[in-house]
C-alpha cells in the first residue's frame, strides 16, 4: 500500500475522565471503519495506565483521511477531546529494514 497513511493518536485522559473518555473514543470505531477507505481503525488501551489510549488508523491514502476528518462522528470528537485529553499525534511511515 504505497499511498496508505497510517495515523497514530496517543490520548491521557485528564483527571477524572478517563470513562468520558473511553466513551468518546469507542463511539468512533465503527462508523470510522464503515468509511470509504478506511483499512483499519483500533482502539487500544495502555494496561499498565488505563487512563491512556491508542488509536490506530490506517486508510488507503490522504483522500479518505480528508473525508474521515469531514464526518460528523470526528468532527464531534474534535470538539470535545480537548476538555477529557491530552492528545499526541503522529502520522507515520513503515521503515525499510533488510
């Protein structure tokens, strides 16, 4: 998948929200993997923090990532992630190890 984009959210919830949390983030799994190009799209929980998160996305190319970004479940999310996390985002590329 040469022009796939691979997006990685790191999420620490504020005190207190972790369970807001979590209920924002698991509200986004499904309609998110229903979308047009997306390939892949989990929800992962640090064991050793319960209070951090992991997305992990993966779409066909910058496109779907455009339309993902348009919905009204991301645009929600957008809105009030804020207010429950930090957030860390990286967009990243596989590396060619022989």
């Amino acid at each position: 998948m040469p022009n796939s984009v691979r997006t990685i959210a790191i999420l620490t919830a504020h005190t207190g929200k972790t369970d807001e949390l979590r209920m924002l983030l698991a509200a986004l799994v499904d309609p998110s993997r229903s979308e047009a190009g997306n390939l892949r799209y989990d929800l992962l929980q640090d064991r050793n923090n319960p209070g951090r998160f992991v997305l992990d996305e993966l779409y066909e190319d910058d496109h779907a990532v455009e339309l993902h970004h348009a919905t009204d479940h991301f645009q929600n999310y957008l809105s009030r992630i804020s207010e429950l996390a930090t957030r860390n985002l990286m967009i990243v590329e596989p590396i060619k190890v022989s």
